[in-house]
C-alpha cells in the first residue's frame, strides 16, 4: 500500500493507494478521513496523483461530506436536554455550546457522562433523604440495566439506579429514588406502596408515564 497526500479546504489529507484487479478506479473517504484510491496494480502512482487532481473539486465535496458525518457521531440526552455530539481527536476537553457537545472521543465522552452520573445521583439521594429521614444505612451503585430504572434489595441493605436515567430531568430520577426507598417499608407494590410513595413524590404516575415512553 502506497501513501501520499493532499491539500482539501487548506488541510492535510492522507491518500492510500490500494492496488487491486479492479476494471475501474475507486476513491472513497475511511473513518480517519483519508483517501483510498483503489487501482488496478498496472496504473502508475503518477498516473493515480494526476487523476486525484484532476478531480479535486469532487474530491473536497466527498471529504467534507466524510468530516461532517464523522463529526456528528451522534446524539444524546443529559437531564431531559438533546445534544449532537461531535467527535474529533483535535477537540481537548468535553464542551458544551448551543445544544453540542465537542468531545475528542467516544471513550472520553462515556467517561464524562458515567462520572456525571454518579455525581448527579448521589446529590439526588442526599435530597430524597433530607424528606425520607428513616431510611436505613444502604449502599448506592448505578449500573446500565435493560428491563428496570432501579432496585432496592433491603435485605443486603443496596439501592441500585440505572445509569440511562442520567438521560431523564433530575425530577425523574428523584421518582426512581423515592419509589426504591419505599421498598423499604413496603416489598411490593401494595396500595399502601403507593400511597407511601405519593406523601413523598405527589405526582409519581405522570412520572411512570414518562419513563413508559
């Protein structure tokens, strides 16, 4: 595989040269935003550089469209707001701006919002406590779980929050709470269940709902 480069909107591009039996050239844009031109073995790296700029103007669409599509990874949601998420290796520290997230990566993006999350849940828990001073001494741990928002064991004394909740407005969240602190009093889900978890969060079936989807 041969290397080389060129400049498209002022930047650096690598080219890759591929040698293979095709009939026709092929350029295409890979995940780190080089350019693959795909040949058959008897065309010349002159013959291939000569091509590339005679369709550079073609090329730089292709290269922007790449950027772009690389850049908006994704999208994602923190305490009830939407984010697009970009993603570029230049991009220093995890910022906001204007409903953007800029992050140099998918990893560091992950480690900020588990981060966040712990913090955001254990100051929601030390709020829930302030107005449910009885509950026993538990241990907190968030993990991602498919089927439930939480967990309350009461017999090893163990809440547990899904960490997907950090997506949902922290009012939700304190629902989540309130509901698996209950469990302490009430194992299941009796009338007097609920009426135990409505003295302390009122409007618990609008947030059901919302967590229903």
């Amino acid at each position: 595989m041969e290397k080389a480069q060129i400049i498209l909107y002022n930047e650096v591009v690598n080219i890759k040269i591929i040698r293979k039996n095709n009939k026709n050239i092929y350029f295409r844009f890979n995940e780190q935003n080089e350019l693959v031109v795909t040949v058959h073995p008897r065309i010349s790296t002159k013959k291939v550089l000569k091509l590339i700029k005679e369709n550079e103007k073609s090329l730089a669409k292709m290269y922007m469209r790449s950027k772009n599509k690389q850049d908006k990874e994704d999208e994602t949601r923190i305490l009830g707001l939407k984010y697009d998420v970009r993603i570029n290796e230049n991009y220093h520290d995890v910022t906001f701006d204007e409903g953007v997230i800029y992050v140099n990566s998918k990893n560091a993006l992950d480690k900020y919002i588990s981060n966040l999350t712990q913090k955001i849940f254990r100051e929601e828990v030390n709020k829930i406590l302030e107005i449910m001073p009885d509950i026993p001494e538990f241990t907190l741990m968030v993990r991602k779980m498919k089927s439930r928002w939480g967990v309350c064991n009461y017999v090893k004394k163990k809440v547990t929050l899904n960490s997907e909740l950090i997506k949902y407005d922290r009012h939700i969240i304190d629902y989540v709470i309130v509901h698996e602190f209950c469990h302490f009093t009430y194992h299941d889900h009796s009338a007097a269940f609920w009426s135990l978890v409505g003295k302390y969060y009122p409007d618990y079936k609008l947030a059901r709902k919302e967590l229903r989807g």
